[in-house]
C-alpha cells in the first residue's frame, strides 16, 4: 500500500501534470499534497483566481467605456465586490475538481499532508511512511517580502491577500512593477482604485523588451497608473487606517512617504522547500533557496528529480508543466526534453504583453546580426473594431539566414498570438515562412504576419 514506483512531492502545474503523465505511462504513481485543495499556488491563489478577477475587471470597465460607442446604451454599472469574489473563487472549484477527477481517472493515489525526506527511498507524511524508486519534487514557490515587513494579508498584502480583499480600496500602492504587480494593479485600477507603483528599476516589466517597457508603460499611465520608478522602500508601517510607505530614488537619500489602503508587495517569489529535510538525501540548497539539478533535472540523489519554482529558471506554470513531462518520460525509460528557448511569458493586462526568445537588447548585446520586424496594431482592422489597438508585434531575426530568434507582442489577445511565433520557432522557421502563410482576414493574427513582412521588403498595412 505504501511502495509506489514515483512519488510527486507538490500538486501544482508541475506536480500534477508529470503524475498524470507517469501514470499514462505505465508507472504506479502517488503525488502528496499539504493544502486542502489539489493545483498548487497556480490554481488557488495565483494564475486562476487573478485572471478571473482580470476578465471581470475588464468587461466592467468595457462596459463603461466602449458599450455606449457600439449603440448599447446601458445604466453605469456598479460592482458587487463579494459576488464578484465568489465568481473568482468558483473557477478555482471548477479547476480543482478537474484535477481531482484526472487523478481518479489515471488511478493516481493522493497523499494528503506534508511530506519530509527520511532517506532516499522513503519519505515521511503525517508519521507515515511511504516508499518510492523515484521522488520528483514539485513543491513550488511563495511570495517574497521585503527586510522585516510581514504579511498581514489585510493592508499589507502578498498577491494572495489582494485577491481576497474585503473591500475595493481607494488607494493602492503596489511595490514591484512586475508581472505579478501590474496585473494586480490592473484589477483594482479598473475598478476605480488609484494606482501608484514604486519601482526599483528605471523601467516597469524589467527584462523584457525595451520597445514593450517603454509602450506598456505609457499605456498603463493612460489608463490612471502613477510610477515611482528608480526608487527603493525602506519603510511599510501600518497607521491607524491604511499604512504608510517610505521611499527614496536610488541616487538620492532624501525620503518621501505615501500613504494608502492597502500595499501591495510583489517583489518576487522564492522557493518553497520548508521541512523537506533535503539535508536527509544529501540534497543542498543554492543562495537564492533553489535546488540545484543536472540537465535531465536530477539531485545529487540521482533518484530524486526536481522541477518548476524549486529549481533555477522562470517560475511560470507551464515552464514547470514541460519539466514534469519530461521529468515522467525519463522515469519511464523515455528522452524527456524542454526547448528553454522557446518558452513563453505572458502578462494577461489589457492590452495584454506576450514575449518568446531573446529581446533586441540581448541579441545586439550578444554581437548578433539581426533584422527587427514591426507592425503596429493601429493598422489592424480587427483591433480598430473592438477598440485595442494600442500596441505592437515585433519580430526579431537572424541577418544572416532570416531564422527568428524572438518575437514581442502588446496589444489584444497577445498570450494567444505569441504561439503562433512559438511553433514557428520551435521548427526553425525563417520570417519568410510566417510572412508567406496566408492568415484570415480580419484577424489579429494578421499583425504577426505583417511583422513578419516588415523583416522583409515591408508590411503591407503601414
């Protein structure tokens, strides 16, 4: 009852997708889980809930400020904050019981509690042994905080407590102008709250593109964003209503306050690897808390694999969700593989920002010869129709064999063009390639291909 041939230690992306593939492959497979629900931080606390509380946000918005110019004429509507909660928190039910019926369906035993190692074969659950040829460590990540801050998850929030907030607050401040920042800001700035980012950087999404940085920038200040950029914090205290944020530019010590709601601490996530007891299989932990692996994702135990958040690389869920099928396939005797290369990132705001491969920035750092293709969504008749045609898709390339090497989108349904790049880059396609395939008309889809064009002799629309 208790000797599994793998056990998947964590029931997020990761976890639950490399247990459903090692028991599509023949492997008798147990997976542990602490929380009360199956899914991880993804589906409970993070990419589920946020993305319901955007879509609700934006068609809220839509309605107040589009539905009149397309002849429907409707009374301002108000939100009922609970119901819209409730909305959020039934999406995470539906996912959840998706998950639950996938592991009946594959015959995949669920381990409920904590689990630590006792040695390399064994871990131990609630005083519970239980026994494995292989272990995969799936157990994610949590928020990071800043030098002696803590989380009260009511005016100073992680992005777990500012999906669940009694009430829309009139002031926000949100440290970190990343992913995970911009998009809880967009929530609540399309609800009426009044947004003000501080930001260590000189740029908001940091590391992508700087042709993306310096639009989505501009963008997101139209729509009633403040930045604070260049700037650290030095200081969150809570005051009698609300709390109080201290923060200086980087190249000067003079202090400012600001005053707000609620603060937002989106700085980052870390490893999450608490009571694992790594220690007990010889596995260590690197300065940043990740477990260091080979290429095939094995410990120093080499039964023991770990993947996802835990391990060095971008904490995205699907990023983790490759791993545990790659991870699945080599347990069963098969060449697991992650192109790295061709891994996606996605910030689902409106408009939405989309990237694959390297930015300009890298490559000419780099000395590569390349060619930048652009396309504007302002030329794109779709996008005029449903009002969002803010934004772009730029396509890089290699000079040299035409080979593209990274695209970069902002603008409507972004998170779903950037795929289109994605397969095209997966099978070594030239801009050419793109450009040539014939793309309905009128779609957004059109942009990529124009984009594509202009790496040539030009677009067609601009």
């Amino acid at each position: 009852m208790n000797k599994f041939d793998a056990i998947v230690i964590g029931s997020g992306p990761g976890g639950y997708v490399c247990a459903i593939k090692l028991a599509q492959l023949g492997v008798k497979v147990a997976c542990v889980e602490g929380n009360a629900a199956l899914g991880g931080t993804c589906l409970n606390v993070g990419c589920i809930p946020s993305k319901a509380l955007l879509n609700a946000s934006h068609n809220y918005h839509n309605s107040i400020e589009n539905f009149s110019k397309m002849g429907i004429e409707v009374d301002r509507p108000s939100v009922n904050w609970s119901k819209m909660l409730s909305y959020k928190e039934s999406m995470i039910e539906d996912n959840t019981k998706g998950i639950e019926y996938l592991f009946r369906k594959n015959k995949i035993t669920l381990i409920n509690g904590w689990a630590s190692f006792v040695d390399k074969n064994t871990i131990n659950v609630e005083g519970k042994n239980f026994e494995a040829d292989y272990f995969v460590i799936a157990s994610g990540s949590e928020p990071t905080t800043l030098n002696n801050v803590k989380f009260d998850e009511r005016v100073i929030v992680s992005s777990t407590g500012a999906l669940e907030l009694k009430k829309i607050p009139d002031k926000m401040i949100v440290v970190g102008a990343g992913v995970i920042g911009i998009e809880m800001g967009s929530i609540y700035s399309r609800l009426g709250t009044e947004v003000t980012v501080i930001e260590f950087y000189d740029n908001v999404l940091n590391g992508m593109d700087h042709d993306i940085s310096k639009n989505f920038k501009a963008i997101l200040k139209k729509q009633g964003f403040k930045f604070l950029l260049s700037c650290s914090v030095s200081k969150i205290a809570k005051e009698k209503k609300g709390v109080k944020v201290t923060y200086e530019q980087r190249d000067s010590n003079n202090q400012n306050e600001l005053s707000a709601d609620v603060v937002l601490i989106a700085t980052g996530r870390k490893p999450f690897t608490e009571n694992l007891k790594l220690e007990n299989i010889g596995v260590e932990i690197n300065a940043k808390g990740q477990v260091e692996t080979d290429s095939t994702w094995r410990t120093v135990a080499k039964n023991v694999f770990a993947i996802g958040d835990v391990i060095p690389g971008p904490m995205l869920a699907h990023k983790a969700e490759e791993e545990g099928i790659a991870v699945a396939e080599i347990i069963a005797g098969q060449a697991g593989h992650v192109n790295f290369e061709v891994i996606p990132s996605v910030v689902y705001t409106d408009p939405e920002v989309a990237a694959v491969g390297k930015t300009e920035n890298e490559l000419r750092a780099e000395g590569v010869d390349i060619k930048v293709g652009k396309f504007s969504f302002m030329g794109n008749g779709r996008a005029k129709t449903v009002f969002s045609n803010s934004g772009f898709v730029k396509v890089i390339a290699d000079s040299k064999n035409d080979r593209i090497l990274g695209a970069h989108i902002i603008g409507p349904a972004a998170g779903d063009l950037i795929h289109e790049v994605c397969v095209a880059m997966e099978f070594g396609a030239s801009t050419e390639d793109l450009a040539r395939t014939c793309h309905a008309h009128p779609t957004f889809s059109e942009a990529v291909r124009e984009a594509a064009l202009a790496c040539g002799v030009g677009a067609i629309h601009s």
